[in-house]
C-alpha cells in the first residue's frame, strides 16, 4: 500500500511541476510564431524584394533564396 501511495504522491508532484513547464513552453512558442508573422506582414515589401526577382534556380540554390523562401507566401500581393 505504501508504495502504491509514494508513487501517487510522486506522479502528482510531477504533474505539478511538469504542466506549467510545458504549457509555458506552449504558450511561448505561441507568441514567437505571432510575432514571426507580424515582423513579415511588415517588412515584406522590402524583404522580399529581391526574392521575387530571382529565378526558381537561383532560389533553390542560393543561401539568400533558402533564408527568404517565406516570401513565396506574399509575392501575389507586390
């Protein structure tokens, strides 16, 4: 019986203390991929500038091409 009730006792200390880790962690990814998308919906226009007048080969081979490939998703509204 004692240690059926010592690992009760310790499931729900870890459960106390893992759940608000975890949803902190949540809530925090949350808030990066908010403020990712406001700093794009932002700069865009000039970011992606270049982007758009590179070829397909030029954006699958190039470093610049790969770091801006979130541009595809805003070249209909240049």
């Amino acid at each position: 019986m004692a240690n059926g009730l010592e690992g009760a006792v310790v499931l729900g200390f870890f459960a106390l203390v893992a759940t608000p880790i975890v949803a902190g962690g949540i809530a925090m990814n949350d808030l990066q991929e908010r403020a990712v998308v406001e700093v794009r919906e932002h700069n865009f226009m000039t970011a992606c500038h270049t982007y758009k007048g590179m070829t397909t080969w030029e954006r699958w081979t190039t470093p610049l091409g790969w770091s801006d490939s979130w541009c595809d998703e805003y070249l209909h509204r240049m």
